[in-house]
C-alpha cells in the first residue's frame, strides 16, 4: 500500500517529494495508521482513493538484530504486519536467510495469540514453506543455493495486525581473508520503520571492517558521485548505504542501518534494497590458534598465517556442450584467462575440454608454468567452441588419469597440493549417466590421491551430483546461479583454492579429555580460510587441554603444540558472552505484550551455550556430508538418524527435518476463533511424609493470560489440547531418586532394603538415568551443571542435575525437557510452559502437570510416571545453583529389560550378608546383587526437599559393582540420546 502510495507521490509532480507542496490538496489523511515516523503530509485525492482501495497489509515495522559472538551469528527477525481495514486480509512474511544457516525458531502473535513452530523428523519429502531461491526442475537436489526464502501466508483479521518472529544462527565462514556476513533487505514495499542492528563479538581484537554498498540495491551515495568523477588512479572509496553508523571500539564493534521510508524510497520504490554486507576480519597471532571454551564444550579456530604456498598440480576440467554456448563460455574464458596469469612458478597445468568428445590441451602429461606454457594455454581457451552433448564421465576419468600418472611420475614434488577444477552447466548426457555408476568410477579414478573441486552453472546441474563428487574426494562444490556474473564467481572461486599453506592437517587434543570431536584431519588448508573444530571436555575442571597440529608445507614438517589453561579461557569466553546477551537481551522492541523483548532475552539464553551450538551447528552438517557420501543403506541410515536427532535437540530446521506451526482460525465473520476457557482447580489436601508436598499458597488464582503463557492457549486451541489448572492434590511416589549432589537411592520393595551411592560426575555430562528404549520406547537423560563446594567442604567441586530430559518414541515421538525456569513439551505440538505457572498439559501418550515453583510431574501413557523437583534459590549463596530432583513415581510400565543408573534396579532383588572378621578388622557387611558382592555402610538420607529421613545401605567409590559397567558407559551423547547398552538390553 505505501509502495503504492509513495510512487504516486513522487510522480504526481514530477519530481521529488518536496515538491508536492506546490500541488492542489485535499483533505488530510492521517497517516498514523502506518506507524510513519515523518510529519504527515496532505496527500492528493487520486492518492487518497487508492489508499481507501487498498487492502493489502502494510510493514509497519521489521526489525533485524544480529549479534555474532565468536564468527557465531543470532538473528531475530521481527516484522509488523497492519490490516488497517475492516475485512480479513491475508499478510505474507517473507525473508530470505543464507543457505549455510538454519531456522532455529519462528512464532506468529495474530489477535493477541501466539503460534509457535515446532521442529519434526521428516518421514517423507514434502513441500516446505522454507524455500529455494530461483526456479528448481525437477530432479534438482541442490544442496547449496546461494539463498533460501522462508514464506508464512496468515489471515489477518480487519483492523488488526499480526507480528512475525523468525530467529535463524550460522556459523560465518572465512574466505579469502573475510568474513562475511550478508542480511537481505527484500520486504517486497516501503516499510514505516526498518532498522538493522548487528552487534560483533569476537574474543581478538576486530579488524578490517568494511560495510559495502547495498549489493543488488541503487546506493543513494552511488548514485550522487556517479556524477562527480574521480581524478584517475584514484580509486573510489565505496561509501557506505544511508544512515549506516559504525562504532568499532576494539574488540566489540555495532552496525546499524535505519532508513526512513522517505530515505528507502530514495534508493527503490519496490522494497527491495539489495544485501547489506558486512566484511571484517581478526587479529590473529602466530601459532596453535584461537579456543573458546564454555559450559563443558569447546571450539578451535585454526588459521595459520605467514607461510609459504604450496605447489599445486592442476587440471581444469571444462565443459563446452553446446548448452555453454554465448554468455557462459565468454565469462568461463575470461575467468581462465585471468586465472592462467594467477598461476605461480612452481605449479603445473592442463586443460580438458569435453562435450560428446574430449580434447586434452597436452596429452600425457602437466606442464610447467613459464611464459611459453601459458601463452599456448590462451590459445586452447580462446579456441574453445561449445557443440555437442556431456560426458561428464569420462571427463573425469580423463583428467585424473592424467593427474594421477603425473603424481606417479619423476617430477612430481611429494608435498604438492593436486587438484581437479571441474566446471559444468548441465546433466550427463553421453556416455555413462547413471550418477551412482559416475561416482563409483570417479572413486576409482582418483584413488584417495587427489582432490576434486566441482563448480555448477544454471539450473540444469545435477548438483547432487557434482556435491557427492566434491564430497568424497576431499574437495567442495560451488553453485553459480543462472543470473550470476559467472566470470567473477569463477575467480573467487579459484582465489579461495587458489594458494594452499599446508597439507594433511591433524588436530590432536589430551587423549580422554575431549569426546565427540568433529573432524579434525584436513587434507589441505588454503590462504584466507579457516578450520573449526569442537567437541565435549570429558572432564571441566581439569586445568589444561594439550593440543597439538600436525602438517606439512612443501618439504617440511610442521608440528604446533601448546597447552591451554580451560579456566582461563572459560573466564574470558563468559566476558564476552555476557556483551553479546545484553545487547541481545535488549535489541529487541517489545509490542503490547512482552512477547519480542522475551524473543531477545530467549535469544541471549541460546547465545549463553554459543560454543555448544557451534559444537551442534558442525556435528549435524558433519553429518549430513557423511550421509550424502554414505556407500550403504545402514550407513546412510546412521548418519541420518544422528543429525535427526541434533537437529531436534536444537530446534534446528534442516533437510531433515519439518518446521510446522498451526495457522491461526479466522471465522466467516473476520473474528479470531474463540480461546478455550482455563477452570481454575479446587480444593487441596495435606500432605503425608513420603508424599510431595504441593502448591500450598493462598495467593488468588492468576487470570489465564498471566498463568499461562499464550503458547500454550493457542497451540491448545488449535489442536484440541486439554490446558487446565491442576487440583492441588499431593502425589505419592517412590524413594528412587537421583537429587542433590546428585544422591542417588534406589528403593527395593520386595527386598526391603534401600540402597544409596553418589556419581562423582562432570559438569557438562549428561547421564542416562533411565533407558527402555527398545521395549516401553521411555528414556530418561539429566545435564550435570558445576557449582563450587561451600566452606569447609572436602569436595572440590559439586553437580547437581540443570536439565532433566523424558523422552518416548511410542507410540510416537515425543519429549519433555524440564529445566528449573521452564518446560518444554514436545509432543503433537510444542509448548513451553513457565515453572512458576500451575497447570496441566494434556498431549496424547505424555501429559505434563506443574505445581509452581514446586514440582512437575510427568505421565508416560498412564503406567508410567516421573516426579521432578524444582530447587530455586532467590538469593543464592557462590556454592548454590538451581537445580532439579529426579525420582521414580510409577514404573510399571517400564520393561524388565530397563536399563539406567536408576532403570537397572527397578525389578531386582538383593540381600545383605555378613563378611567373617578377618585378623583384627571386625566382620563387614556386603550387599549381594547380580552375583556381585558390594560392600556397602549404613548411612541417612534426606529426600523430598529434606521433608523425610531415609536410612539406606551406602555403596562407597562411585557405586563402583554396584551399578553395571563403568560411569563412563552412562554418560551420553547429548540430551536425547537413546542408544543401545553396550553390555546387554541397552546402553543409557
């Protein structure tokens, strides 16, 4: 509507807004309805006809605020769509995203009720509202596209409006020396208020930043110099796009970009501004590299300057089908011909051209670089003419022949970097062209000796293909798109490949310190870029992590090693996340309700686990290459299910999985569908000593919409959800337990012994408490969280449960994550649900009951069910940290193959028996359980929040014969591990 409005008005006169002034007006239009931020102007009557005609939705506001910590990137996405008119009017929120991030959340507040996305295993291919730029044909499985379009459509009730929220995380590569970062600035109209804000975090100091002229979009700067030249040989400083302020201050630097709508209209009245292109870099110092650590994770930066390059042997690989014919070919020829003089003494060439024939620029063999060479070289390309079909086949097999026989020859240098460049606009057409036979023969071919680099260009690319090609040969692949200037792709392209530092890079940590690494051997590393790796800190409070980095540069070895002080880069990663969530935590506009600034403080929560979440981030696209370069079904099947499961452990859209969120009901009428009604509970009773204590404050009942986040009203309606106010009734349940410090009891009933130990665990582990995934589908994980010993205690260090995880896979999947600030219910739909709120949540097989600030229980399809206490502090001593109890209320339903630091007990019988005295030691007493002689002390344990005593049988030295196995084989994987016991029924 304003698209509309602002170019009437510009062309109404003639020339520019300001002018208008001098035409015949009629009455006012107020334009506050928009959330203009200028003066309002008196429009003309044609303008003021259309706007009473148009009802499309205005963007009121879109807000976009990124914070990268560490080269992590947090973006939230806000956008304010108004219906200023009485009948239902669809809005469209759409926003392109970089290809390389995921989705992590999206929310839609229409009528005052939020809709929340939820994140689901993807069983079969269908169409996703998350999109890929440019037209894709059939077949097409591209796996990189330059961008990706996320599209919500949603009824808009008259005079109302809808707000969007979309939060999405990548993790910025290096290339040729930057970083860059790229936010589309694409609404489609002018928008009232439009502000980006990035925040830039880095643990080095900040350098060479540059922030680029809108990429796509007509600079306002540029289109006010294009008329004042230059003196020649000076080159043109690129100005920076309106109203952009930098504030750099060493090693925290804020872009924002603000312009008015008056401003937007000045560079295109279509809203569609272009990219805003962020450019920077970090100091770095020579040696082992960059490693943050945080929360029992940790991530290694790697990028080695000053070295010399290292020769590379080269063959270019190019297609000159007919399809290549006119632009193609001219801008592929120019990028070679700039490429040959990019060439280094040193190096060797070929060329291979193919299309129905191959032709080898010089058979047998790789030539030198010298000027005679790279003369002739020009006359090969110059005379290159498309015609034919593709074989790109025996393409491949030609040109690793000749790389592979040179590699084997006399001159071939042992520490050279070699490579194919394989350039194709199109499908296998002669030859061979069943893709899995074109692999297999390439495989063959290359022989692990060399690496493979594959570029596509258009939309008639098998990019599977080329991507598999790339992938299991060490090399990547790169998608230029139709539209794209190929030429300039080209050479970027080879500039990143172009000068490789080291080969065979091996990145070694202290043997059992760390687990879960992602890869870590490297075939090459190449000037300008980087290499990340992360893992898990098997133990938190060790003191130092020895690191050592292995390679070879021309003839020489070379071998970094250092150690790294844990606490100290622990102390400074948490300095600089704590920068990061505060402008995170208030960067973002709050709307009525709290809703958006709760979007931003959510947002620093996720950024407080960032190195996790590049740990996550890595491991799931690690696990995508291995699953599409898989050689089996069962392996294929592995790699899947693993990134499946991260990718919903951290709520991350991905080729494997679905986001879906309920759209909201608009009725015949344009209203909202009613909500459903919450009936507060009645009546209470008293507690017994080993029952849970509930919720017994006086306090009035909340009304809905505080007690109750409206996540869960609205989920509820749309799905039929019984939401309700709990009775307040005591719960009665066993003395198995695991709380505390963690102390651990195990109750025997048909023994009539209790039992307790303590696991002397890690911050950071999380352990499998409860494992009958095979048979009742149940599995119970809790996340260990450091705190320190109080005064004059023996320890060094406490653990106490931070996270407690429920998960159960039939009859389907489904999750509860309890944390003591919240719930997280995953199940038909997803709700997150507030501890201090009282209120229950029906959900199929899974309901979830919370008695605020107090307790939550959870019942598994009505045979099983968990209790789970909420430890809070308001005022918390140094020693003192929010925690939760786990204990056992029902365990009927589980099968007698449980397994678990506490499911390994449920069904067992054990005895005490009398060990004789022995020379001067009186006569001990050992516990007898799986044929296993455990000696064992009375001790007393407090439980249910230390309101009842339990004497119990205490199995010193971490329950060691006691429990089955090592503690090791209890710690998982990540929260929803459910794998298999390695002794026996199942690993927990």
């Amino acid at each position: 509507m304003l698209l509309t409005l602002l170019t009437l008005l510009l062309s109404f006169s003639g020339t520019v807004l300001g002018q208008l002034e001098d035409s015949k007006f009629e009455d006012d239009v107020d334009l506050a309805d928009f959330g203009l931020d200028i003066a309002p102007r008196r429009v003309p009557r044609q303008v003021k006809t259309i706007i009473t005609k148009e009802t499309k939705p205005h963007i009121q506001e879109l807000s976009i605020k990124t914070t990268i910590i560490s080269r992590y990137a947090f973006t939230a996405v806000y956008c304010s769509l108004l219906n200023r008119y009485p009948a239902v009017s669809e809005g469209v929120f759409q926003f392109q995203i970089p290809a390389n991030a995921y989705i992590s959340n999206f929310t839609m507040i229409i009528g005052g009720r939020v809709y929340q996305s939820e994140v689901k295993p993807k069983e079969k291919r269908v169409k996703q509202e998350r999109g890929k730029s440019g037209t894709k044909e059939p077949g097409d499985a591209s796996p990189e596209p330059e961008v990706e379009v996320f599209r919500m459509a949603a009824k808009i009730p008259g005079r109302n409006r809808a707000v969007f929220l979309l939060t999405y995380e990548e993790l910025l590569q290096r290339r040729l020396g930057r970083y860059e970062h790229v936010t589309s600035l694409r609404p489609m109209q002018l928008v009232s208020r439009l502000s980006l804000d990035v925040t830039i975090v880095d643990h080095s100091p900040i350098t060479d930043l540059e922030v680029l002229p809108l990429r796509n979009g007509k600079s306002n700067a540029a289109a006010n110099t294009a008329t004042a030249p230059k003196p020649p040989n000076i080159p043109a400083k690129p100005e920076l796009p309106i109203t952009t302020v930098i504030k750099n201050e060493k090693n925290v630097c804020k872009i924002t970009f603000s312009p008015n709508i008056i401003q937007q209209a000045k560079i295109t009245t279509s809203g569609i501004l272009g990219d805003f292109v962020i450019r920077y870099d970090v100091q770095r110092d020579t040696g082992i590299g960059d490693i943050q650590v945080l929360n029992g994770h940790f991530v290694h930066y790697f990028a080695p300057k000053d070295l010399p390059a290292v020769p590379k042997n080269v063959v270019f690989v190019i297609d000159t089908s007919a399809s290549m014919l006119g632009t193609k070919i001219r801008q592929t020829k120019d990028a070679l011909f700039t490429i040959l003089r990019d060439l280094r003494p040193g190096d060797n060439f070929n060329f291979v051209s193919f299309s129905n024939k191959i032709k080898v620029w010089q058979p047998n063999r790789l030539v030198p670089v010298t000027p005679l060479n790279i003369r002739d070289a020009k006359k090969f390309i110059y005379m290159l003419a498309p015609t034919g079909g593709t074989n790109i086949d025996g393409a491949i097999r030609t040109g690793s022949s000749l790389l592979r026989d040179y590699l084997l020859g006399p001159d071939s240098s042992p520490n050279s970097v070699s490579l194919i460049i394989f350039l194709t606009d199109g499908r296998p057409t002669v030859g061979e062209i069943q893709s899995v036979a074109i692999l297999g023969n390439t495989r063959s071919a290359v022989q692990e000796k060399f690496c493979i680099f594959t570029i596509g260009i258009g939309n008639d690319v098998d990019y599977r293909l080329l991507e598999r090609m790339a992938l299991e040969n060490c090399g990547m692949m790169r998608r230029i798109n139709e539209e794209a200037d190929a030429s300039a792709m080209l050479k970027g392209f080879y500039n990143e490949i172009g000068t490789p530092l080291l080969s065979d890079i091996r990145i070694n940590y202290t043997e059992n310190s760390v687990q879960y690494v992602t890869q870590n051997l490297f075939t090459n590393y190449f000037n300008g870029s980087e290499i990340v790796v992360a893992g898990k800190l098997t133990n938190e409070s060790a003191e130092s992590l020895h690191v050592q980095v292995t390679a070879s540069n021309n003839d020489k070895s070379i071998i970094l090693e250092t150690d790294v002080p844990l606490r100290n880069r622990q102390i400074d990663t948490e300095k600089h996340v704590k920068l990061a969530t505060a402008a995170m935590a208030t960067g973002v506009r709050a709307l009525g309700t709290d809703a958006t600034q709760k979007l931003g403080v959510a947002l620093g929560s996720v950024a407080e686990d960032f190195v996790e979440r590049v740990w996550g981030f890595l491991s799931i696209k690690e696990g995508l290459r291995s699953r599409l370069r898989s050689q089996t079904s069962k392996d294929r099947e592995g790699h899947t299910q693993q990134a499946t499961n991260l990718s919903m452990t951290y709520h991350f859209l991905t080729p494997l999985t679905n986001m879906v969120v309920e759209k909201p009901e608009v009725l015949t009428d344009g209203t909202m569908a009613p909500a459903p009604t919450i009936t507060p509970g009645a009546g209470e009773a008293t507690s017994p000593a080993n029952e849970l204590p509930g919720d017994t404050d006086d306090r009035e009942p909340q009304t809905p919409d505080r007690d109750l986040n409206s996540q869960a009203l609205s989920r509820s309606n749309t799905i039929g959800k019984v939401v309700r106010r709990p009775t307040k009734k005591s719960i009665t349940f066993s003395k198995t337990s695991a709380d505390g410090d963690p102390h651990f009891v195990v109750e025997f009933p048909l023994s009539k012994l209790t039992v307790c130990f303590n696991i002397n665990g890690e911050p950071g582990h999380i352990l499998g408490l409860v494992s009958d995934h095979k048979y009742s589908g149940v599995t119970v994980n809790g996340k260990l969280i450091g705190a320190p010993a109080p005064p004059g205690s023996h320890k060094q260090q406490r653990t106490y449960f931070s996270t407690i995880t429920i998960v159960v896979d039939k009859p389907q999947r489904a999750y509860i994550e309890v944390t003591p600030k919240k719930v997280i219910l995953d199940g038909r739909d997803r709700i997150v649900l507030p501890c201090h709120s009282t209120v229950s949540v029906d959900s199929g097989a899974l309901s979830v009951t919370i008695v605020g600030n107090s307790n939550v229980t959870v019942t598994v399809g009505g045979n099983i069910s968990f209790v789970i206490l909420l430890h809070q502090y308001k005022n918390p001593a140094p020693y003192q940290r929010d925690h939760l109890g786990f204990y056992i209320g029902n365990n009927k339903g589980l099968s007698h193959n449980c397994h678990g630091l506490l499911g390994q007990f449920l069904y067992e019988e054990v005895g005490l028996a009398e060990l004789p005295a022995q020379g001067d030691t009186k006569p001990s007493l050992v516990l007898k359980v799986k044929n296993r002689s455990v000696p064992v002390v009375q001790k007393s344990r407090r439980i249910y929040s230390g309101t009842q005593s339990v004497d119990c049988w205490f199995a010193r030295n971490n329950a060691a014969k006691l429990i089955d196995g090592e503690y090791k084989d209890y710690l998982m994987s990540h929260m929803f591990d459910t794998g298999d016991w390695p002794h026996g029924t199942n690993r927990v």
